[in-house]
C-alpha cells in the first residue's frame, strides 16, 4: 500500500521500490500545462496511486521555466488536496546544468540522458548529477543504449548490453536506468520488437528499478511481460497527446462558435483522464 502525504513533492525512490518488490510499475506522465498536469493528479488522486510527472526539457521552456513548473505543481497539490506521492521529474536532461537548475528550483527528481555520449562519458556526466542531487534527497534516473524515436523501430545494436549497464550503475550509484531494448518514443510503424531476455537479465544484475521509455503504442501483452520482466517505471506521453487533440479537433468541429479557451482545453479532459485511468489498471498501479 502507498503512504498518503502532506502536499509534498517526493523523490521516486519509495513508490518505485515497492513496485519493483511488488511487480508493478508506477505511471510516468509528461506534462504540457496546466490541465494536464491538473488532469493527471486529479485521476492518479481518484484512484490513490503515486505518479511521475515528466518534464522534458522543451516543455520547461514552453512552460516558462522550472521555477514556475514548481510552484504550479505544488500548488495544485495543494489547492486540489492531492496526497498521493507526486514526484516532479525532469525527463531526459541533457546536461548537467539543466538538471541543476531543475532541483534548485525544486524538482524532486532527474533524469540525466548522456546516452547519445560513450559510456566513459555518459559514465562522467551522470556521476556529477549523481553527487549534486543525492546531497539534496533528489532521484536520478539515467539512460544507456539508443532509444528510437518517431515510429522506426531501432536495429539490435542500438539496444543496451547488460554489460554496460552494470559498469554505468556502479561508476555512478543511479536510483533507476532506462536500458534502451527496442522500444520507440512517439507511435510505432511496426509491431514493437522489446529484448525481453535482455530486460530480465539486466533487472536479475541490477537491484535499482528499470525503466520504460516510449511506452505509447505498445501492445497490454508486451507491457505486461515488460513488468514481469522487472520494469518498475513506464513513459508515457504520446497517447495522452494524441487522445487530448482528437477530442479538441471534434469539439471544434462540432462546436464552430465557442471561443472561451477554458471550453476548448477542456474538451480534451476526459479524453485525457480515460488513457490514464487504463495505463493505470495496465501497469498494474492499482
Ligand atoms: P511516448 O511519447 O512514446 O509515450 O514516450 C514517452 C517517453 O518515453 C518520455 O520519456
């Protein structure tokens, strides 16, 4: 059973050792705005789970910036009474100066992806974020191998060796990792190809959590097996969009005169909360 809180952001260590324990995995949803964010603790508070709010870093940017990502999320924690445990996570930090920024303005957890780097390298940068935020009480979850990206499935030697995942978790104490084996941000062009093998290998290896990325569009049957794989932590990101611009392209449609703004966001809500509600009966989060 999850803990119930007092308002605060947490890191993701406690919620995701329990699912690792357990054998489920806690949901990742990046946020865009306001209503989203808005949309997912309200549907992770119904259903009392804890969630991972993920925040690239061009959604900080579009959202103004960490600081006001921060007080936002924490006061509608507040405002809407969420006691879940929240934690606010920077996805896919490019540098280490990004994810610094990111916990001085409060974010209680980063990701730091030098996974495009050589493994001495993303070894290098993923230690100094290491060694600032574990200081702070903040999570750090970090990359290796070569996650694909819009649809295109990744060839066998973009994926992780278990090998190098053992090297990059103990140069560097991580909390979680994400070992790319096969799986796509953004939909899929063809029937997702994960290394199950690999993934079971690498979680018997390691004892921190695993992660999912590109978790839109795969098959219940492969998340499934992902999760008795050892996956702790799933992405997801790509169908909230797609489910959240369908129902406002219809709305428009069909309601050619509305110009409130809050009435065409909005229109998007249940779209939104209904992906939610399934990732979360999926992953087992329940
Ligand atoms: P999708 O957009 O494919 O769901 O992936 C999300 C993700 O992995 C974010 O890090």
């Amino acid at each position: 059973m999850i803990k119930l809180g007092d308002y605060m952001l947490t890191n993701f260590n406690e919620m995701l050792s329990l699912a690792k324990e357990k054998k489920y995995a806690v949901p990742h949803f990046n946020i865009n705005n306001l209503e989203w964010s808005k949309y997912i603790l309200e549907e992770c508070q119904k259903e009392k789970v804890p969630v991972i709010l993920g925040v690239s870093e061009s959604a900080i940017k579009y959202m103004g910036g960490s600081n006001t990502i921060v007080g936002m999320i924490k006061g509608l924690i507040k405002d809407l009474e969420i006691t879940i445990p929240v934690c606010l996570h920077v996805d896919h930090g490019s540098s280490f100066e990004t994810c610094k920024e990111a916990i001085d303005a409060g974010f209680s957890s980063v990701m730091i992806d030098a996974s495009a780097l050589k493994l001495n390298e993303n070894i290098e940068i993923t230690k100094k974020v290491v060694d600032y935020a574990h200081q702070k009480g903040i999570s750090v979850e970090a990359e290796i191998g070569h996650i694909g990206s819009q649809g295109a499935n990744p060839t066998n030697d973009m994926n992780a060796t278990v090998e190098d995942c053992i090297k990059l978790y103990q140069a560097t104490e991580i909390d979680a990792l994400a070992p790319a084996l096969g799986s796509v941000h953004g939909f899929y062009k063809e029937e997702p190809n994960l290394d199950f093998e690999r993934m079971k290998e690498i979680n018997e290896k390691l004892p921190i959590p695993l992660v999912l990325h590109g978790g839109s569009g795969i098959p219940d049957e492969q998340i499934k097996k992902a999760i008795a794989c050892g996956i702790s932590k799933i992405n997801v990101n790509t169908e909230l969009q797609a489910a959240w611009s369908y129902a406002i392209r219809n709305f428009l449609e069909e309601n050619k005169k509305v110009y409130d703004p809050r009435k065409i966001i909005s229109s998007g809500e249940e779209a939104i909360k209904n992906v939610i509600a399934e990732k979360i009966k999926l992953f087992g989060t329940i």
